[in-house]
C-alpha cells in the first residue's frame, strides 16, 4: 500500500509539472499583446516596448518559463500583469465563492442521486423505475447554462423565492444571504452533474443485486430491497467514489459558466476576465491551480478506492 501511494505522489508530481508546462506554453500563443493592454491603444511603440521590458516579456520564453516554475516552489504564483497584486491573494479571495459553490452542488448532486438511483436499480421493471431512468437521461443531457435559466425563471422570476444574480457585499459576514445567493447556482450544477452520476449509481446497484451474496440474503428471507441495502451498499459507495472522481471536473467547468451566468465573483468568473485582458500571469496560476485539484482530487480517489476494496490489496500482493 505505501508503495502504491509513494507512486500516485510521483504520478501526481508529474502530472502536475506536465500541466504547468502546457499551460504556459499554450497561454504564450494565443493572439494579443499584455504590454499594449496596459499601455493602451494611443501608447507609442517606445512606451509598449518599455512596458514589455518592465515585465519580463523579452526574455526568452523558456527562461520565462523556469522563473516561472521556480516561483511555484516557493509557493509563489506571481503578481498580476494589470493590476500587480498577488495571483495567491486573488485566488484565496474569490475561492470563499467558487469553493461553497461547488461543495453545495456536490451536496445537492449526491443527495437525490444516491438514493434515486438505488431506488431505481431496485425498482427496474416497474413505473418508478422506469421513469427514474428516463428523467435522469434526460437532465444529463441539458445545458447547464438553460438549466440555470430555467431555475432562474421558476424561483427567481416567478416565485421570487431566491435572487437571480449576484453575490452580497458583505460575504461571508452575512452567511444567510451568501448561502441564499449560491442556492440557484448550486441547484443548478447540482442538477445536471447529479443526473450523471444517478445513472453510475443505477448500474452499479443492478451489478450488486446480481452478485451471490446478494442473492443468498435474499433467499435467507430478506427482501432484494434489504439484501442490497445490507450487503450491497459498499459495493455500490465504491462505484460512486470513483465517478465522483471524474465528476470534478465537470463541477469545476460548470462553475466557470454558472459564476458568469449568475454574476458570481469567483474564480470562473475572473479566469474569463483575465483571459480577455490578456493577464498571463493570473491565467496560468488560475488554470495551474483548477488543474491541481482535479488531479489531487483524483490521486485522493484511487487512494481511497485501494484501501476500501480489499479485492484490488489481494490482487496486489498475487503479481
């Protein structure tokens, strides 16, 4: 088992040096120069070259890039091109919104699809089943961006039960009016992510009532309902386990779209806005950072899923 995490850590150490790399690479393409955004339009060509000498932009860019890297292992992402504050400080600051967002959607997610899904694996070939089944494929396959239009009309516009947009001034120091404030944005991801993984569950739970001893507790007189909430459960918990892995990402893209849909002052949001100002330096921290925990969320997983399924400890120990 050490030797199995020892080897996530150095896949994840690699993973992550690979990303740092092709996210700086890739920022360093697109079209548009930071130096004439901060000089602006009427600057002379002397004062842009000036600015892009201030900001280190002449030097090579693999110089840049290893000043870059050797940054990060002092914990240091960089100061902003535009406004010169720290990439660290921004990013802590507009994660007190995108973090909450994203663990209530999670929250909303696997309350209704956990139970659903069971329910219909239990209930397969009957009326619940089936329509359990086909309102989940159907909300997997809706737009984030309508679902939360659609929210918005119903609880916002209609019922006037939640505001539409926007985030309150005070924060956090108002924790009644943040959490009012998330509640559309999270229902809404939380809605179509947990669509997706109510149809894991579904299988996963059909996979265990056809295991023996699901069957065995059947016939020792429980009922299949029973005999899979009893023994087949922890099957089922590792299967969700794993999706929520590769569902993290899917939160971390709808958040992107729901904090610009919903006026969120996030990190999507500001990750959209540095990429039209062309501040690089925010970008690439703000990319490198996302990145960075869906890669560790995954490591997490696999931990996790190793030490929870005695099978896979028991196929290590025969190769």
């Amino acid at each position: 088992m050490t030797r199995f995490i020892l080897t996530r850590l150095v896949l994840l150490l690699v993973g992550l040096l690979a990303a740092s790399a092709l996210i700086f690479f890739t920022i360093r393409v697109l079209p548009g120069d930071v130096a004439q955004v901060i000089a602006g339009t009427d600057a002379t060509p002397e004062a842009v070259a000036a600015i892009r000498e201030q900001l280190g932009l002449g030097q090579p860019v693999l110089l840049q890039y290893l000043d870059w890297i050797g940054g990060l292992l002092r914990g240091d992402l960089g100061n902003s091109l535009i406004t010169g504050t720290p990439v660290a400080s921004e990013l802590a600051q507009k994660a007190q919104v995108t973090v909450p967002l994203g663990i209530m959607a999670l929250v909303i997610a696997l309350a209704f699809s956990v139970p659903l899904g069971v329910l219909a694996a239990v209930r397969r070939t009957r009326a619940t089943g089936v329509v359990i089944s086909f309102a989940s494929q159907g909300l997997a396959a809706v737009p984030v961006v309508w679902a939360g239009m659609m929210l918005v009309l119903l609880f916002a516009v209609v019922l006037g039960w939640l505001p539409a947009q926007g985030f309150p001034r005070a924060g956090w120091n108002d924790p009644l009016a943040a959490i009012r404030a998330l509640l559309l944005p999270a229902l809404t991801i939380g809605i179509v992510e947990g669509a997706v993984l109510l149809r894991f569950v579904r299988s996963a739970a059909l996979d265990a009532i056809g295991q023996d001893y699901v069957r065995t507790a059947a016939a020792k007189g429980l009922t299949r309902s029973q005999a899979l909430i009893r023994h087949g459960l922890p099957n089922v918990a590792l299967s969700v386990v794993t999706v929520l892995g590769l569902q993290i990402a899917g939160l971390i893209v709808g958040s992107v779209i729901i904090e610009q849909l919903f006026t969120l002052p996030g990190i999507g949001r500001m990750l959209v806005a540095d990429v039209g100002n062309r501040d690089l330096v925010k970008v690439q921290g703000e990319l490198l950072v996302l990145t960075g925990v869906v890669l560790v969320i995954g490591a997490v997983v696999d931990v996790v899923h190793r030490l929870a399924d005695p099978r896979l400890r028991e196929r290590e120990r025969t190769t």
